[in-house]
C-alpha cells in the first residue's frame, strides 16, 4: 500500500541519523520475537535504546558494531519493562511476515549522528 504523498515540510520534521549498534540483547518479555538494541549517535546525542523485531533476519553477533538509520524524534514507546527511544529503519524482507524485516546500514562508515537526507 502507497501512504499518501506529504510535504517535504512534513518530510522535514522526521529526524533520521546513523548510530552504531554498541549493545544487543534478547528481549523475551517482547509479544514479538525482538531485541533490545543500544545505540551510539555520537557525543551530541549519545546512546539510545530501541526495540527491534529483526531476530529472524539478523543475529545477535551480525548486529554489534553495525551502522543503522533510525529515526530518532519519536515519542519513546514502552514496550514491557523496556523504554524504546527510536526506530531502527528497514524493509520488510518480502516476506508476509510484518516483523521479517532487514535494518537499513550505510554503504560506506558515516560519521556517528550523521543526518540522513
């Protein structure tokens, strides 16, 4: 399904940057299979937390150390006993599954907090 077309004013507003993945943890008390990912963007933001459902395509040891876009200007959301403060990024992998999705990385290193246009 196509989302309706918005504003680059609206575009704008959604605060996308690239962090590095510093620490994963499983989350079992998740409805959903998921990890519990902590986040480097770098000395202005620092390191946040997030929730992602990404077990199915990506192991524990595949995530550490990579570089991912997340949108970081969303309300945190709690999810059980775990405070998720921005969304990873990435497609679905095809998939009818919704959770079997694929973070987005960079092709090259970026620097940490780096906007992403």
């Amino acid at each position: 399904m196509i989302k309706p077309q918005i504003s680059y004013e609206d575009f704008n507003k959604v605060d996308i940057r690239v962090g590095k993945i510093v620490k994963v943890e499983d989350f079992p008390q998740a409805r959903n299979p998921s990890y519990k990912l902590w986040i480097d963007f770098g000395s202005e933001i620092g390191t946040k937390t997030s929730s992602a459902q990404i077990v199915k395509n990506q192991a524990r040891e595949e995530l550490l150390n990579r570089e991912v876009a997340c949108v970081i200007n969303f309300e945190p959301k709690q999810i059980g006993p775990f405070l998720s403060e921005v969304l990873v990024l990435g497609p679905n992998d095809g998939s009818t599954d919704p959770s079997n999705w694929i973070v987005l990385t960079p092709l090259k290193k970026a620097a940490l907090g780096s906007p992403v246009r």
